[in-house]
C-alpha cells in the first residue's frame, strides 16, 4: 500500500564529502563485489568544499528509476547503480506517518521507483574522488527516505557502488578494512579518528587539471592488477606495515610520519600505474612540479613540512601540520606558480576557505 498526501511524492535530500586516500585501494580480489587487495585509509573532506548533494523521491507515479547527475540524466542500467538500488531495497523498512498521510510497508519498496537528482560542486571524474562522494550520499539518501534501520551495513552497499566510497560515509580518519569474507561482509568502512582528533591539520588542494580522466580508475587498477608485479609486492609486503604505521601516526598525531607515509604511498600508487602495461600517466607536468616544490623545501627544513597526494588524475591533495604553514605553502605555490594566462594550475582549496585563483 502507498499513501501520500500533497503532491504524491516523499523526498530526502543529503550531503557526502569526498575522501582523499593516505594510503591507497588500488586492485580488486573480485570485481562485482568491489572487494580490495589491500586496507586503505583516507581522510574525508569538509562538506562544505568538495562535495555531492542528491535528492531522492518516490512516487507512485514513477514508472522507471532515473538518475539526473549534474542536472543530465544519465543511464542506471549499469550494474553498480543496480547493486546499490537493490541491497537498499532489500533492507528497506515501513515509513509510515498518519499525519501526513504516509504508509510504505518494507516490502512495497521493491515495486515502487525512485528518481535520483545529483550534484557535485567540483569537477566530476578529474581525481577528486567524485564517485566516492557521489555513491556514499546515494546510498545514504536512500537509506533515509527507505528507512534502512541497519546502519552498520551501508559501507558494503557504498562500496558496491564505488570501493572508495564505503570511507566517506564517516568523517575524520577512516580505514576500509578488505575483510576475508567471500561474499564481502567484512570489507566495511571503520572510523579510526573524528574530524575533532587533529583539527590543526589542514588539507589544501590545487587543481591542476578539472578535465575528466583518461583511464578510469576501475579500468587501470584492473590492467595494474593484470599486469603489474610491483602491485603484488605492494599489497601483501608493504601495505600492511604501512597501515599500522599510519594508523599510529593518526592516533598520536604525529605529522613526520603521517606525512612522510602519506607522500611514499603516493609515490609508490603512482610506481604501480608506470609498472602496468601499458603505463598509466594520472600526474602531469605540473603535478611533477607541484612534488618538486615540496620535496625541495622538506629537505631544505630537514623535516616534512607538508605532504602530498596525487589520486587517479593530476590534482594535488596537500596536507599541512597548522595554518601558518598552510599559508606559506600557498605562498610558495602561487610564487612558482603564478596565475598567469595559460597556466593550468587554476584554483586551491585551502582548509575553511576557498581561494580561487581563475588562470585567465
Ligand atoms: C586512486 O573507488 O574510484 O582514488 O572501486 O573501481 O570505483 P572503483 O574505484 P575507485 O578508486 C579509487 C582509487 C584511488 C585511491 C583511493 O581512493 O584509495
């Protein structure tokens, strides 16, 4: 039975950050379950910068389930928006409000259609993580307009949808354990750290580039795993040491180790992509500039003074240990990097604000 007074629609509209990995997912053990080879741990982003908002609603209008990202519909035949649609269904519960005139029973849901309205406010698919925050805040809104009462479980329904999703369902600091289960159980997201425990750090982020990846990250980690000895090396020997390492630079704050690991983890993702046949490029030159740059003052000071991180694309996710720092990053990047005509380093986001230098 549905019921709906007003306009016969019910409507949830919610908000995910993105998640910038540490350490690094890249490969899978299976591939429609989207199980990793490795943990990996990420730190999520302030909503109010990099982040996908969605719109959820149901009627018993709808004929068919439709998704419109960035105002464009596009097409939800693809199996991962159907894993998702389908796990939710299946753990759906009543919503029932006499005042409004609302009764869905759980088991209504698998007949009734959902459409879909979503919007980045950063570039989509430029190594951002745009499907991390865009599968974690459909999943979420669809957990509250269905009412999923098991919480617990909505990071292995993100991650069928995007691996790196099932981490922005948290805040703060967050592993992904892989888990050993078959069937996926135990490859769920676990907050290590809230965004509280170390509110000195400061993420700035230059956008190198806002055009869409060449090779989607699901294609070259698949081709990585395929071909590249140095990912296994990676995922069963170094990997694991790295994860405890970071998780304790994490729980005591420690900003040497946090960014000394999180630049080598970087370095050695980016070692995999060039020892995958063929090579995968994600950095450009001026991401090869951007490191330059900091590795030259690091060593100058002796001590990491920052850190960086380079995603499937060319975009520079730095990290600062205090604000005064970050400022003298900024200070550095805009001196090598003037915003001058035809230069493509064209904006920063630093910490709680934005500061956007257009490139003409
Ligand atoms: C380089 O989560 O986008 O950002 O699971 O195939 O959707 P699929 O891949 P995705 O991969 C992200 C890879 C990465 C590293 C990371 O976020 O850990």
């Amino acid at each position: 039975m549905f019921q709906v007074s007003g306009e016969g629609m019910l409507m949830v509209t919610a908000r995910a950050p993105t998640n910038i990995a540490v350490i690094k997912y890249w490969g899978k053990r299976d591939e429609s379950l989207i199980l990793p080879i490795n943990d990996s741990i990420s730190v999520t982003l302030d909503p109010d910068h990099l982040c996908t908002t969605t719109t959820v609603a149901v009627s018993p209008n709808f004929e068919s389930d439709r998704m419109w990202l960035n105002g464009k519909e596009i097409s939800l035949s693809g199996g991962r928006y159907q894993s998702c649609l389908k796990e939710i269904r299946q753990q759906a519960g009543d919503v029932i409000d006499e005042n409004k005139g609302i009764c869905i029973k759980g088991e209504d849901w698998q007949k009734l259609h959902v459409h879909i309205a979503s919007y980045n406010n950063f570039p989509t698919a430029a190594g951002l993580a745009s499907s991390a925050a865009g599968f974690a805040c459909l999943v979420y809104a669809l957990s509250k307009l269905m009412n999923v009462k098991e919480q617990y479980e909505l990071s292995a329904i993100a991650r069928q949808g995007s691996g790196s999703a099932c981490r922005s369902l948290y805040g703060g600091f967050v592993k992904w354990a892989m888990g050993n289960d078959v069937n996926g159980s135990d490859s769920i997201a676990i907050q290590l750290a809230r965004e509280t425990h170390w509110s000195d750090l400061v993420i700035l982020i230059a956008v190198v580039s806002s055009h869409q990846k060449e090779i989607s990250s699901t294609t070259g980690m698949r081709e990585s795993v395929e071909t590249s000895e140095l990912l296994l090396q990676r995922s069963q020997n170094i990997v694991p040491k790295r994860i405890k390492q970071m998780e304790e630079a994490i729980r005591n704050r420690d900003f040497t180790t946090f960014a000394k690991l999180t630049s080598a983890d970087s370095n050695q993702f980016h070692a995999v992509c060039l020892d995958t046949s063929p090579p995968i490029f994600y950095m450009n030159n001026t991401s090869h500039r951007i490191i330059n740059c900091i590795e030259r003052w690091n060593q100058s000071e002796g001590t990491p003074q920052v850190s960086y991180t380079f995603d499937a694309g060319p975009n520079a996710v730095m990290f600062a240990p205090n604000r005064k720092v970050a400022s003298l990053l900024l200070q550095r990047l805009l001196f090598y990097f003037p915003p001058l005509p035809g230069d493509d380093l064209s904006s920063f986001v630093i910490g709680d604000q934005s500061i956007l230098q257009e490139a003409g």
